[in-house]
C-alpha cells in the first residue's frame, strides 16, 4: 500500500514503468499493463496514465497514442497472458472514464488504431 502511494504520488514514476513496455519479454508488458491498469482505477490515476502515455508517445516518437501498445497487441497474438492484460488495460482506459463524450474520444483513439478490425478478424468485442 505504501509503495503504490509512492507510485501515485511521484508521476515521473509511472513515466518510467509505462516506458517498460518497450521490454522484449511479453510477460513483463503484461505485468507493467497489470500495474498500469490498477494506477488507473484509483482516483487521479487515470489522468497520470494519459499523461504517461503521452511521454511515452513523445519518448518513442509515435504519431499517435497508443499506438506501440497496439503493435505489441498485433504481434503478441500467441501470448495469452499479454493479449488478456492488453484488453483489460484498453477496457479500464476507456470504461473509467464518467464523461461520454470522452469515453467516445478514447473508443476513437483505439479504433483510429485498428483495434475494432484486428478484434473483428478474431471475432471479438471490446464494447
């Protein structure tokens, strides 16, 4: 409890473990969206988690947010583990979020990325 206080509290922190997604091992990517999915659920969290996934956008040198997160998703499809940690750290992002207009913005953001025709291809839903 004291460490993930610690955690929320230092946000350059939570810049540091988005930025572990560039990990080759995808249990490690799994278990980094684990974290990053619960910073989200707590109050604030999710604000600190756009605003690391920004640095992550700028640090990396992507177009668009999220957009290295779909692309591990794409090429991680024979990790099970990864692949269920993906889809509930993109769920929590756009399902925390009270404010519809903004809900629909991050639905459009992962759409924008072709999530809803790689999850069509398999058959499957996120919302």
């Amino acid at each position: 409890k004291s460490g993930f206080s610690l955690v929320m509290n230092h946000p350059a922190c939570v810049n540091e473990i988005t930025l572990s997604l560039n990990n080759k091992n995808a249990r490690t990517k799994a278990l980094v969206l684990e974290l990053l999915a619960a910073v989200c659920l707590v109050r604030g969290g999710h604000d600190i988690i756009l605003a690391a996934f920004d640095n992550f956008k700028e640090v990396c040198g992507e177009k668009n947010r999220f957009e290295k997160l779909m692309e591990y998703f794409r090429n991680e499809d024979t990790n099970i583990d990864f692949m269920v940690a993906c889809m509930q750290f993109i769920n929590i992002v756009v399902h925390s979020v009270e404010n519809m207009n903004f809900r629909v913005f991050l639905q459009y953001e992962f759409t924008h990325l072709g999530l809803d025709h790689y999850l069509e291809v398999g058959d499957l839903h996120p919302w």
